[in-house]
C-alpha cells in the first residue's frame, strides 16, 4: 500500500469574497475538515435524496425545535416537498399548534430567576419562555373543540389524529402557515408515536376523563402504516434533526419492512445532524454504520453525520438546497390509507 493512495486530495483554504450564496459557500466547505465538511456532506446526499427518482424521504425531529424558531423552516420544507413523510415529538407538534392558534414564545435568558418564573407561570425551555396561562388556553381548545371533531371508540393512529387536526387549524387559523397546516394540505403523513408523552397527548386524554369521551390511539396502527410505506416504497432516505423515539421510529420501518417482505428494505440514502454521542450507546447517538449491523441503513448506502446544533445547521442547509433547487422537479409520493392498507402513487411536482 503506497503513501500516495492516503496523499490525494489535498484540503483547500475556505476563501469569503461577499458574492457566494450559501450553496456556494457550502460547496468549498467540502474541501476543509471537522464539522464544516461534515455539513457540506449533508447538505451534499439530501440534495442526492431529492434527486433520486420515486425516492421517498422521511424526516425525524426531537428535542423543542418549534419553540427554537424552527417551525418555518420545516413547514417551507414540507411545502417544497423536500420531505415526504415527519416523524416528530409530541411537543414540537403541540408548540406548533400553539403558535398555529395565535400564541408566541418568547426570548428569555437560561440566567433568570426560576422560582420567580414560577410563581408568575412562565414557562422556560432553555433560552425561550412561554405563557403557562396560554397554554392552558390551547388544551382547553383541543379538549373541547378539536377532540368534538373525533370518534369514540374508534382507533386512530396519530396519523389519523394530527392530519386532522392540521384540516380544523387550516379552517380555523389564525395562522395560514404552521408544520401541521402545510402537512395536511401538502398531503405529508405526520406520525407521533409518542403523542401521549404531550400536551397534546394529555388534551385529549381531559377529553376521555373530564368529557366522557372514548377517544382511542392505537399505538400499533402507527407501527402498521409507517412499516407499509417503507414495505411498498422503491427506495427510502431518512433525515435525522436529533434522535429520540422519531429517529427510532423510522429506523424500525426498514427492519419491519424487510421482515414482511423478505427483501432488504433499508434505507438507502442517510443524514442527520445530532449533538449526541455513540459512546454511550443510545439510539440517538446510534452511528449509521452501527445501524447498517441491524438492517436499518443499507450496506451500500451513502451517509452523512454533522455533530452540530440543529438551530445552527438545519437554516443553513434548508437555504442551500433552495439555492440549489430554485425549480424543484421530483415524483412525489401520495399516500391513500383503506380499509386494504396503503395505495402510493407519484406524482410530478414543479416548484
């Protein structure tokens, strides 16, 4: 083995002259090091992703990226159809509602006094704050209002549940633009496999104890109608903002997948951008080689992982995509659930 095979490409110096466009400043990152190239690369097999033809992308997001000011972003990416099915937190998806109806964070301080916070309920999630008083105001809005439009005694899925409540926050706003309005409208699945573990989770279950209701989540028709769309999907690519149970959530699919159709379904084409570590051997810093041990991620796939904030990286790779795609061509999936199962079709969007 020859030295020169390791003495190849040389890094380049990144140069600012003031006329790149993120994209382009993206783009000489991939010859400098550490995270800085690692973002490029992201940047780099999303782009692959949105080239693929009849490729399928879901999207994972944890931790509070709504109340971190995330929440448009997501929604732009829904809208252009760079993803194509969300898997999220419970309360990303209740900060949403939140805003959807009017309600704002706040900037705070992670210095301020909590037990003065307290005692005027004011909420803090790091550097944010949130009026606890308006909270109460959005859960007695789902309890009595939105949880009037469900069944009881009728399973749902959190699919069934959220693509719903994206239709009542449409007709009812305030807001036009929100991650659950433009799902619903855009014809993007959202799941919650852990709705419960949320306000919006907690709302609906007032409605059962206070209410009289017998709304049903049927956690395991969750696991049914994600699995079947990476069964019945030619090729599938996943995009991680963090881990936790959405990142697990979708890594699942694939294993499910291939145990029903006893054909490798993982996932082809794989990014995320993530601040956990796999030393301590959790699923949300889990590597993507140590998926590919599990069937998750495909043997020959092509990944990408950026340790980074996701409030520093995801605006920085949501600009550059859009540079880069200023006319968005690609076979969108469209997902219709029956009684028989799921029917996905394509069709050609331009953007």
């Amino acid at each position: 083995m020859t030295r020169t095979r390791f003495l190849k490409i040389p890094t380049v110096p990144l140069e600012v002259s003031g006329k790149e466009t993120i994209s382009d400043l993206l783009v000489g990152m991939r010859s400098t090091a550490f995270q800085g190239r690692k973002l490029a690369e992201v940047a780099d097999v999303w782009a692959r992703m949105l080239k693929k033809k009849n490729c399928i992308i879901w999207l994972g997001i944890a931790g509070a990226l709504v109340p971190a000011g995330m929440r448009k972003i997501i929604s732009y990416l829904i809208r252009r159809r760079m993803i194509d099915v969300l898997v999220s937190t419970g309360a990303n998806l209740y900060h949403d509602c939140f805003e959807a109806r009017g309600q704002r964070h706040y900037v705070g301080s992670a210095l301020l006094n909590d037990v003065q916070l307290r005692k005027q309920r004011i909420d803090r999630i790091y550097d944010v704050l949130a009026d606890e008083q308006k909270f109460y105001k959005i859960d007695t809005w789902i309890e009595r209002e939105f949880c009037s439009y469900l069944l009881d005694n009728r399973p749902y899925s959190s699919r069934e549940i959220l693509h719903l409540l994206g239709k009542i926050l449409e007709e009812k706003g305030p807001e036009e633009e929100s991650i659950l309005i433009d799902a619903y409208k855009s014809h993007v699945p959202i799941f919650c496999p852990a709705l419960a573990d949320s306000a919006l989770g907690f709302s609906i279950m007032f409605a059962n104890r206070r209410r009289g209701r017998r709304i049903v989540l049927d956690n395991l028709k969750d696991v049914d109608e994600s699995s079947r769309i990476t069964e019945k999907a030619r090729v599938t690519a996943v995009v991680y903002l963090g881990g936790g149970v959405p990142k697990n959530f979708i890594q699942q699919t694939a294993v499910i997948a291939s145990y029903q159709t006893r054909h490798d379904k993982s996932h082809s084409l794989a990014a995320q951008m993530t601040m956990d570590m796999p030393v301590w051997g959790g699923l949300s810093g889990c590597t993507f080689e140590e998926a590919q041990s599990w069937g998750k991620i495909g043997r020959n796939a092509r990944t990408a992982t950026c340790y980074t904030d996701v409030t520093i990286a995801l605006p920085i790779i949501a600009r550059a995509l859009v540079e880069r795609y200023k006319r968005l061509r690609r076979n969108v999936p469209m997902f219709d659930w029956d009684a028989q199962g799921l029917t996905i079709s394509y069709e050609r969007l331009r953007l």
